[in-house]
C-alpha cells in the first residue's frame, strides 16, 4: 500500500509538472502573438512583417489570423501571410483563405486556393469545384491540383470527370491532380483506390511525363503484385510505360528485379526479348572492370597481363605464352549473368573461368571455363570446359552453324554467361550454344571469376566491358 501511494503522488507531480510547463508555454506563444500582432498592424517595412508572418506560423496562435488574413491582398505580403496561416493549427486559419476567395483575384486568389490544398480543407472542395470548372477566373489548374491533394470522395469524382470528359486545355492539371490524389489514397492505405486511379491516368491521352508518373504508381500500389506488372509494362510496345518500368525498378531490390527479367525472358517473344535485355543492361548490370586499372581483380600484372585501350589484354604476339595464367576477381559470385566482349589474335587458346578457385600455391585455377580459340567449326568458342578438375568438355553444344556465322574472327564477339543454381547457360553473340546442368552434388555452385591465357605460341587474348548482374 505505501509503495502504490507513493507512486501516485509522483503521477500526480509529474502530471502537474507537465500542466504547469504547458500552460507557461502558452502563457509564452500568447504574449509572443500579441507582439506579432502589433507588427503586422504597423506601418513596419515589408521585411519585419514578412518575418512576422513567418513567426506566426512557427508559434501564433488563432490570434494572429485575423491580422495575417487582412494581408492575403498585398502584392509583397501575400505569400508570407499564407504561409503563415497554413501551420497555425487551428480551424479559423483555413476559414480565413476560404473567406478569400470571393475577395481575390490574378495571382493572389492561385495563392489562396494552392494553401487549401496545402490544408487538405475538405471544406473548401465546393468552391474549388466551382473554380476549377471557370476558366475566366484563372485558377483552373490550382483548383485542380488542390482537389489532388484533399482526395476525399467529391474531390476524387471532379478530378475523374475533368479527366475524362473535361476541357482538353486542363486534361494535363486534372491529370496532375489525380495523381495527387492517388499518392494520397496509397499514403492512407488505400492501394485499390490509387491503382485504379493511377490506370486511369496512365491509359489516357496525356504527355508522356503524366503517363510515366502513373505507370509508376500503378506499379507500386500492386504492391506484391507490382513486380510483374513492371515486367509487362517493359515487355510492351509502349516507349512511355518501358522507361517508366525501367525507372521505377530501381526502387525494388536488383537481384529480386534481375530475376523477374531472367524468367520473363524463356518465355517471351523476340520483340520482347529486346526490350528485356535493354531493360536488364539498364538496371542490372554493374561494371567488373572499369577499364583504366587493376582494381577488384588479382594475378600477374607484371607480365602475363596488361590494360591496353580500355581492355585486359592477356599474352602477346612477340613471345611464346610459357604458361597458363589467369586474372581473377577478388570477390566470390554464386548466380549470375555475366557479359564480356572478347577477341583472340593469333594462334590462341583463352576462355572466361566462373564459380572457379585458385589452386593454393599454384599458377593454375579450376573451375568452369567458357572456352574460346581459333579453330575449325568455331574452335572452342560457346563450349563449356571444366578447367584443372575434369578436364573434359562438358555437355552438348547447340545452335553451332548460327553461331558461326555470328563469330567475327580478329574481332570483337561477345560472351554471356549465366549461372542459376545447377544450370549453366553459354551465348555467344546472342546465340546460346549451351545449356547445361550440374548433376554432381560436390562441384560448388560459387567462386572467383577470372580471364585466361593459355600457354602456347605468342598469342593476344582480349576482354573489355566486362559486366555482372547477380541473381538472388
């Protein structure tokens, strides 16, 4: 019984502590106000009312409204007094810009109608309906943009009949003004709402920067669903509904987003296919090697490897290659796609080792290798080797002639390789040559990345633009 009277009697201290301390900042904001007041009544210059006005909004009470009202009319104050009655937190603030409306007109009267909107005043949405159907009064796309921002039921059926069926001058500010309205029913929860609204806007007749932000908003306000519709959205004919696929897929997580292009890609057509692949060399791909220095990756740097017009040239043409060396990243990659522009000169035999490992104390890796060389058929190139453990070329090649006719001997071709779980997959110059499964359990599925240069006669292996998007 002492213990729990003893903690009332500090509840009921603390409580009055609390009371005092609110009643002397009270006491405080109303004597400030007061001051305030007599500013703004003042022949004052324009800068110490402005800044009055300014105060009236960080600590005013409903006391300053009436003084800040009767300056919503002047040219040079306008705009302070507005600012000030939109952060006084009381009801007469807004009463005050509604009283406006029939007073002003031009610049002043856009001011007024833009601060209801700041206020979410639902009280004001008969007027702005008025205002935003009368174009002689000048403040159509305020009126428009401030229905967006209160968004209650009156506000959403305006901003959708104006959409629809209004002038064509406004289309664009009723757009702008669902818009507004849609982040605001998506802010309060309610996702069905916005999507529908965000559809609507951006399936309409409008410039392509309104179509972007609704594309964008239809695509978050799915929610678990938003991920594939970003995908059809970049699967699409639509130039507009692409970028903005493209752009809005940088606010979902990379690998989660690469995997949604991968999958998308086995089943779609080729049209679609392009637009997937540009869509993923947007967003997806990071750079391995920048083209200018060493930096990420490890090996002979000395003499078996060297950076020459932006590229990893491996070997040279003067004296023969003693040994196999390879320059490997410093980092390990599990699943990935991985893309790099090759060329081989001279006699040479080189390849691209993936989930590979150095072998300790050794000059040697082993790992997968897609392979490459100069030879008949092809050579080696789009054949999968299994470097320093196998040593056998493994699975079946496929689509051998395409890829021939594809391969530019002397020059630049460039090599894709991905990596998902057990599958490996192998294109060259857009041409798949391989499509393999690791059936053995004991073979990892991760490891360093490295480009090779395989002992033999002088010889040049080439790798440049070297880029990897990671799967999950």
């Amino acid at each position: 019984m002492k213990f729990d009277h003893q903690y009332r009697t500090t509840c009921f201290a603390l409580l009055f502590s609390l009371a005092t301390a609110l009643m002397c900042v009270a006491a405080g904001d109303a004597e400030k106000t007061k001051k305030l007041i007599g500013v703004l009544k003042s022949d004052a210059d324009v800068f110490s009312k402005a800044r009055a006005c300014q105060q009236a909004g960080e600590f005013g009470t409903a006391k300053a409204v009436p003084a800040l009202a009767a300056l919503l009319g002047d040219e040079k104050l306008a705009a302070y007094a507005r600012s000030g009655l939109e952060n006084i937190p009381d009801p007469s603030a807004a009463a005050a810009l509604r009283a406006a409306l029939g007073t002003l007109e031009g610049a002043r009267l856009a001011g007024v109608v833009t601060s209801l909107g700041v206020l979410r005043d639902a009280q004001a949405v008969g007027a702005l309906q008025k205002l935003a159907a009368d174009p002689a009064k000048g403040v159509v796309k305020e009126a428009l943009l401030s229905l967006g921002r209160i968004a209650d039921a009156a506000s959403i059926e305006t901003l959708r009949i104006a959409l629809r069926s209004g002038p064509a001058a406004s289309r664009p500010d009723a757009a702008a003004g669902c818009l507004l309205a849609a982040e605001r029913q998506l802010a309060l929860g309610q996702a069905e709402g916005a999507k529908a609204f965000y559809d609507e806007v951006r399936v309409a007749e409008l410039p392509a920067s309104y179509r972007s932000g609704a594309t964008r908003g239809a695509i978050l306000a799915r929610k678990e669903q938003g991920l594939a519709f970003l995908i059809e959205q970049i699967k699409s004919s639509d130039p507009v509904a692409q970028q903005a696929a493209c752009q809005t897929a940088r606010e979902f997580p990379v690998m989660t987003v690469t995997a949604a292009l991968v999958a998308a890609l086995n089943s779609a057509s080729t049209n679609e296919q392009v637009r997937l692949q540009a869509a993923m060399e947007a967003i997806s791909f990071q750079p391995l090697f920048a083209g200018k220095n060493f930096s990420g990756w490890e090996g002979d740097t000395t003499n078996s490897f060297r950076i020459a017009e932006g590229a990893i040239v491996g070997g040279n043409l003067q004296n023969k290659i003693p040994r196999n060396e390879f320059l490997a990243t410093t980092r390990i990659f599990t699943n990935f796609i991985l893309r790099a522009e090759c060329k081989i000169l001279g006699p040479c035999n080189a390849g691209i080792q993936f989930r590979t490992q150095r072998i300790p104390n050794h000059h040697e890796v082993k790992g997968f290798q897609a392979d490459m060389s100069v030879g008949k058929d092809g050579g080696y190139w789009g054949k999968l080797y299994d470097e320093s453990r196998r040593n056998r070329i493994l699975g079946v090649s496929e689509n051998r002639p395409q890829m021939i006719e594809r391969l530019k001997a002397d020059d630049w071709n460039q090599y894709e390789i991905r990596c998902e779980g057990p599958r490996i997959q192998l294109f060259v110059n857009g041409v798949r040559t391989l499509d393999y499964t690791e059936t053995d359990a004991a073979i990892p599925q991760f490891g360093i990345i490295a480009v090779q240069i395989h002992a033999g006669p002088p010889s040049e292996a080439w790798y440049r633009n070297i880029s990897i998007a990671e799967l999950p």
